[in-house]
C-alpha cells in the first residue's frame, strides 16, 4: 500500500514537473514577442490621409499586419468606421524610437 503511494506520488511529481514545463516555455515566447514597446503620438489628418495609409507608415517593426494596425488605430481612438477627415488629429503608435515622427 505505502509502495504503491509511493510511485504514485513519484507519478504525479515527474508528471507535473514534464508537463509544467510547456507552458513556462510557451510563456518565454510570448515575452520575447512583446519585449518591443510601444510609443503613442498625435498626428494631423492631412488631405489623401487614410487609417490604411496611416498605417503601413506607422507599423514598422510591430510585427502587425497593415489590418491589424488599422483595428488597433479605430480602437485606440474610438472609431467605429474607417473614415478620418483632414485637419483632425489621431493617436498613433510606433514600434522604435527611429520610427518617431
């Protein structure tokens, strides 16, 4: 009986101790993925402005996709569609202090 609690208890020791060790893995990964930080400014809508081309020059470096950049911008400014008019002003991100406009 003590045996058997035994090599159950070894079981479940190594078996936490395996599987425990993906999730730290996974969990360095991200942190390596997130380890660039992101710096905010205000720029001016200028006439031909749009938020796609807003955002292929903004998103450098950010490893987001020109639409995922887009649904960041709506979100940080509270837009619910894509239309932005000259002379406004919009919150912007950048990924690297060379990017700062």
């Amino acid at each position: 009986m003590i045996r058997h609690l035994i090599v159950l208890l070894l079981i479940t020791l190594l078996g936490s101790r395996a599987f425990g060790s993906f999730p730290v893995k996974n969990s360095a990964a991200a942190f390596d993925a997130e380890a660039i930080e992101r710096y905010y400014t205000s720029i001016q809508i200028r006439q031909g402005d749009s938020l796609w081309s807003i955002a292929g020059k903004y998103k450098g470096n950010s490893g987001l996709t020109v639409e995922q950049y887009v649904k960041e911008l709506k979100n940080i400014n509270g837009l619910k569609e894509d239309t932005i008019h000259s002379g406004h002003y919009l919150t912007v991100m950048y990924f690297t202090p060379e990017q700062a406009p």
